[in-house]
C-alpha cells in the first residue's frame, strides 16, 4: 500500500500503459482519477470499482478547459492532488520528414506534448498549496536512440524529457518532484502503428524491436507500471529531475 492516501491523476488512462497504471495505482491504495477520450477500455476493466476510489472521466486533454475543469473535479472530490502521470500520446508511422504534414506534426505535439503542459499547469497550483506533489510524464527511449521516419514522433518525446528535466528544476522549492520515464519498444497496441505502411508488423516487432533490447523482449505495460509507482512514492522522495529508461537495455 504504498500510496495509500494519495489522490493521483492518470492521463491517456485507456491505453495499455495507462490501464495498468492505473490497476497498480488502485492496489498500492490510491484514489484515482483516470482521463482519456476514450473511457470505454477503462469502463470494461474496472466497472465495479467504487467511485470513492475510482474517478473515470472522458476528457480531451489538448483543451486547456477541458483539463482544467477536470483536475478541478478532482481536488473539489478529494480534496488534494497528490500525483499525476501523463500518459497520453499517439504514434507516428514511420514517414520520411519531407511527406510529413504541418496538420500532422501539430496532431503529434499537441497530444503527446501540450498536454502534459497543459495537465501540469493544471495541477500545480494545488500542489504548490500542499508544499507536495509529483509529475510524470511518460516519454520514450527514442528520445535517446532516435528510428529513421519517427520525426515528429521523437521530436514530441524529446520535449517531455526537457519538460520534465525544466520543471524538476522549477518546482523543487515547493516539494513538487518531477521525474519522466522512457519506456522501450512495448507490447502494446501503439507499437504496430509505428510500422510504415505496407510492412508486416509482426515481423517488424521481431526483427527492429525485439532484437534491438538486449535483455530480449518488448517492454510490459506492467514494466511501466511499476516504475509510476515508485517514483509516486515516498521510497523516491528525493528523486526529482531523474530521466528513468524502462527499456531493457535499449538506450545502450
């Protein structure tokens, strides 16, 4: 129960990664508010959860209001937020940059990049209240090891780590820590949407993603999980400003 207590956010909820968050969060004790805009996986997964643990909330979080309406339902329900972990994104198929849209690359920042700004801007102000908090963006070890045709993808990944490392900094005299993680390539449904169109995506995973970890598989939602835990608790109390690659062994 080592979150027992605390009220903790989870943005981009329905994905794989952050379902399970989301299930460990719930375990270790916390109440949870879960965002995404699409609440249906979450409905399937935890539809007898109480609602005095569990807030589910289908929320567009590239909209400023929508965010901020949401983290003030929050605090106005539990009275604190304590945590929030953003897990919103959306892939890129690989495209060489010069067939990449300006819509395209807006899509991509706005989701995998301004919402973590605006969610965090959200959330400050109450955790500057409470002298405590915590952030947690979810990036990616591509911000470390870029992939041919992930332009827009990597860049998008690249500003969470710089965001996190800005904010760590900021946010330290108020006992705000902040702390992304780079997850590797991950068993999950986004993974077969970074393929270029028209390669098998089975054989992709096997031959660019699996043998590119060293410890031999594709990272778990369940890796990510764990990592989201610990740093949500107070056993990382003085960790802030830390990039922590989940990848096995991927960003070597």
């Amino acid at each position: 129960m080592r979150l027992e207590g605390k009220t903790m956010i989870v943005a981009g909820a329905g994905g794989g990664m952050g379902l399970k968050i989301v299930e460990f969060f719930l375990r270790e004790g916390a109440q949870v508010a879960a965002l995404d805009l699409n609440t249906d996986p979450l409905k399937q997964v935890f539809n007898d959860m109480d609602e005095s643990r569990l807030i589910i909330a289908k929320v567009d979080v590239t909209s400023e209001t929508a965010v901020t309406q949401a983290v003030q339902k929050v605090h106005n329900q539990w009275g604190k937020v304590n945590g929030l972990v953003h897990a919103a994104g959306i892939a890129q198929p690989a495209t060489p940059v010069e067939e990449v849209s300006k819509e395209e690359w807006h899509r991509i920042i706005d989701v995998n990049v301004t919402s973590a700004f605006l969610l965090s801007k959200a959330v400050v102000p109450y955790m500057k209240q409470q002298q405590q908090g915590v952030i947690i963006p979810i990036a990616s070890i591509s911000s470390q090891r870029p992939r041919p045709g992930l332009n827009a993808y990597i860049a998008s990944k690249g500003a969470l780590v710089a965001l996190a490392q800005a904010l760590a900094i900021e946010l330290a005299p108020f006992n705000i820590r902040v702390n992304a993680l780079n997850p590797g390539p991950a068993d999950t449904q986004m993974l077969g949407q970074f393929t270029a169109a028209g390669a098998d995506v089975e054989e992709t995973k096997e031959s660019i993603y699996r043998q590119s970890v060293p410890l031999g598989r594709l990272i778990k939602p369940e890796d990510i999980a764990h990592a989201a835990v610990y740093l949500c608790s107070d056993e990382a109390q003085i960790v802030t400003g830390a990039i922590l690659n989940v990848d096995g062994g991927r960003g070597l």
